[in-house]
C-alpha cells in the first residue's frame, strides 16, 4: 500500500504548518520540512517543539534562505528529501507540496489511486517547442549564467544578463540533458527520487549548470525524472490542482469553492485563501475520513471561469480579475517611503534591501523606467500601474512570495498614501524631509518641465519660492492626514534619531537600523 512522504516547502505562519502536519501524519503519512532561513527562528523552534514527538515528521537538515525564481528552492527541496529518504525508509511516494496546499481527496482515495497507478506525476515539456513560458525570457534562462536574485536584487541581475549578452557569454546545456519545463507540484515515486539521488552524486556538473539558471524549480526535476524514467511510466501532468489568471497569477480558492474542489480529478489544491478559514478546517478534516465517494465532474477551469465572468455573490457582470480581489490582505506590510528628492530615497531603500531580506522597488508610480517584475502586462505603463495601483503591489506581494514590500513614493502622490492606508494591509509611512538648495530646485524646475535651458535667470528666481512652498505644503498635507505609523527620517537630525526612525518604520534590530543608516552621502545632492 502506498505510504506518501509530504515534501513541503515554507515560510510563515507556524500554525498551519503545524496543523497541516499533523492531519496529513494522522493517517500513516509522513512529512519532511523546510522552513526558509529567512523566516523567524523562534517560529522555527515553535515547529520543532510542537511536532518533536511525532515519529513521522523529519526537517531538513539545512535550512535554505528561499528566493523565488532562485536554485535556493532547488537545494531547499534536496535538503527535505534527504532528510525523507533517511528518516521514512517505507515511504513509497514523495509528494511535494507548500503551504498554500490542502488536500481535496481523503488519504484512503489517495492511496488507493497511486497504488492502481505505477506512475510518476510530474509536468515536463520540452522546454524549447513547448509554450509553456508565455512572456519574457526563455532560451537565456539557461545559456546565461544568472547569479543574483531578480526579485531582490534586480539592479544586478539584469546588469549582468546585460553584460553577457553584449560580450556573447553563453554556455553549452549538458549534451546528453534534455531540459524539460513544468510545474514545481510533483508527486514522484520512491525509486526515481533515488535514481536522481544517485545520478546528482556522480553527476556535480549537473548542479553545476542548473544553480545558475533561471527559475530552476520549473526545469530542474523535470528534465531529470525525463532523463532517468521511461516515458511511458510518467503521467505528464501535477496530481495538484492550481489555476492561473490571464496575468500568469494563481487563482486563490475560497470557502464557496469547497465542492468545486472536491470534484476535481486532482489529489491536492493550492492556493487556499487564508481567510477561508470554514473550507480549510473542512479539508482538514477530510483526509483522515474513509468511505468518502467522489463524483469527478472535473469542470473547475471552465467553471470557475463562468462563475468569476458574472462576479461574485450580489453581481451580476463580473469584475476583471485586479478588481474582484481590490484588497492587499491583513497579514502584509507595506512600507511607504516618501520623498521629493528621488536619489535620496533610492539610496535608502537600496541600503534596506542590502541589509534586510525585504523587496524594495522604486518609484514605480512616478518613473516608467523603474525595474519591474514581468507582472503579465499589467505593469508595462505608468497609466496601468496607475489605475490599478492596488492589483500591481498585491501581484509584487505574490511574486516575490513576500509578506512585505517597500515601495517609493513622490510626496504629490497623497492619493496613492491615502489609497493604501484605506486597504486592509498594514500601512507603514516613512517621509524623508531633506533640504532643498537653489540649484537642486533650479534643478528639479527643469526637470519637471517648469523651465528649459534658456530660462531667463529672474523667472527661474522668482520660481523657486513657489516651489519650497509647494513642496513644504505637499509634505504639510500627509502631516495633516494623521496617518496611523507615520514617521520622519530629517535631513537635520543626528544619525541617531534616524536609525531609531528606520528601526520603528521596519521593526527592525537597532544594529541593522544602524547598517543601513551608515551611508554617510544618504542626502548628498
């Protein structure tokens, strides 16, 4: 009889993991986990201690900071795995999950169906005929090397693509791989997982290659299993069932998607709201029943797209997909760092993200250059952005599979202040008040477009009070809004006063508020 060991990737919320443990090891499973280096190491030790006596829970014997699109995922799931095949030598199946999946079979349905199928289930298409990849690279995620991570560290990552393009730095693919691409949901029998076990001790030029890929958890597992496994023993397809959104997002699932669930020809689905408290409870409690029927309809693409096309309970036409989830969510911080003087600002938010694990971007509302993630679109015009201000820093929240995010804001854009501090997201505000010389506003005139380079001297003169006044009466205005965790960081303050602003603004350790507050030119011009 099948025996599952439950490969689960994680990185918040204690409680459900512990939960989610617990049900899935009720039954006889096992479960081996990761939780990422990132996280709290109290939440961590709050684990171990909850599941200590439980004999069918391993960790991983490493714990992996997780970047998404980064091998760090990779190596994440090799470190659980090891720690699987030592700890549950009986374990017949090894089935990867995270957080955001429950089960929507019983473990009764689910064992019997892997032992009627001697299969391994793992999406992989060829990578280059295929139209898997709908938008940005494709073939440079493999033959260039990628070093840093594009969601944290986009400056240098497209800064070094950049140079290997132009120098022509490309690299061979191993010859005798076959890369393959899929989703990162697998479920993969015992004897495989070995094989490639085996295969990545005699074959370290395989890591090699694949850790300085791009989003190696789509091509890493599915090229090897392609590569070690007959084809007529893999199922081509995950046994977990997500949805994505026409803007490649994941459809979340929500307490009235309980049957639609249920009736899916899948084992497992992700992602499960968190507020969906009714449904998640239901399910947990589903995988230790026995006797359960399930009627297969399997229609839950096309009917969930006929449901969210008239909209949710009391609509009648349906709300684009950015409008009928218009909220940030309670659980995520959103930090504003609000500034006239850009450079400033750009230069402290790049301190945070060299010193925290927090994502940072820029001015993405006022400057339609700033380095952004493929969002599907949606974010290729400052007017998009814009418009659905909400839809794009909740898609940033997703893609970098983050509860925070710091964001650049011009001082002018109260609207967008407002608009957040209106959301359920916890809103943090950090105004920095600089100094503004003659020439910085003569400066900053001709910038915006108040002056050209043959502005007479006296209108550009009698310009510049108005624009002090403008920019003190922007920052007079937040001031007056009274916004809850509103802070300063002042140009005139000693440096200790601001690293206890930038330890309150990020809730932050005083000595980390200290490393990033150590650049000594923050407010040069």
């Amino acid at each position: 009889m099948a025996k599952i060991a439950f490969i689960l990737l994680c990185h918040k919320d204690p409680d459900a993991i512990i939960a989610q443990a617990q049900q899935l090891t009720a039954v006889g499973d096992c479960i081996s986990i990761h939780f990422d280096a990132r996280a709290s190491a109290k939440d961590y030790q709050r684990i171990r201690d909850a599941l200590r006596e439980n004999p069918n829970v391993a960790f991983a014997a490493k714990r992996i900071k997780c970047g998404w699109g980064a091998w760090s995922l990779v190596q994440a799931t090799l470190h659980a795995i090891d720690a699987a095949t030592e700890a549950f030598p009986r374990a017949t199946h090894f089935y990867m999950l995270s957080g955001d999946c429950m089960a929507i079979k019983t473990a009764e349905y689910t064992h019997d169906f892997l032992d009627r199928h001697d299969l391994d289930f793992i999406e992989s298409h060829d990578f280059f005929k295929s139209n898997w990849i709908k938008t940005g690279m494709k073939e440079d995620r493999l033959i260039y090397r990628h070093y840093f991570n594009e969601r944290t560290q986009a400056g240098r990552f497209y800064a070094s693509y950049e140079a290997q393009k132009k120098l022509g730095l490309t690299r061979e693919i191993p010859g005798d791989l076959k890369v393959m691409i899929g989703s990162q949901w697998w479920c993969l029998r015992r004897r495989t997982i070995e094989m490639i076990q085996k295969l990545l001790r005699e074959r370290r030029d395989i890591i090699r290659f694949f850790s300085t890929t791009w989003i190696p958890d789509e091509t890493f597992f599915q090229t090897l299993v392609r590569h070690q496994v007959p084809k007529q023993e893999i199922e081509n397809r995950t046994l977990t069932f997500l949805m994505f959104s026409d803007y490649g997002m994941p459809v979340t699932f929500y307490n009235d998607h309980y049957d639609l669930l249920l009736s899916q020809d899948y084992l497992f689905a992700r992602k499960i709201s968190p507020e969906a408290r009714e449904m998640k409870e239901r399910l947990g409690q589903l995988y230790a029943q026995e006797g359960v029927s399930f009627q297969i309809s399997n229609e839950g693409r096309n009917l969930h797209a006929f449901l969210t096309g008239r909209g949710r309970v009391g609509r009648r036409f349906g709300q684009r997909f950015w409008e009928a989830n218009n909220t940030l969510g309670p659980e995520r911080d959103l930090y504003l760092v609000v500034c006239k003087k850009w450079h400033v600002a750009k230069r402290l938010v790049d301190q945070i993200a060299s010193e925290t694990n927090i994502p940072c971007i820029e001015y993405l509302f006022d400057e339609g250059e700033t380095p952004l993630p493929d969002l599907g679109g949606i974010e290729t015009t400052l007017l998009k952005r814009s418009r659905h201000r909400r839809a794009v820093v909740r898609m940033l929240f997703e893609n970098f599979k983050s509860d925070q995010l710091v964001i650049c804001l011009d001082p002018a854009n109260l609207d967008v202040i407002q608009d957040f501090c209106a959301d359920q997201v916890r809103t943090h505000i950090l105004e920095v008040e600089c100094s503004y010389s003659d020439d910085y506003l003569t400066g900053h005139a001709r910038r915006v477009g108040l002056t050209g380079e043959n502005s007479r001297p006296e209108t550009v003169a009698h310009l510049l009070p108005t624009l002090r006044n403008d920019i003190a009466y922007e920052s007079e205005l937040i001031r007056r809004a009274e916004f809850d965790g509103y802070l300063r960081l002042r140009e005139t303050a000693n440096r200790a006063e601001n690293e206890r602003a930038v330890a309150r603004f990020l809730g932050l350790p005083s000595d980390t508020a200290q490393a990033i507050m150590r650049l000594d030119y923050l407010f040069a011009d």
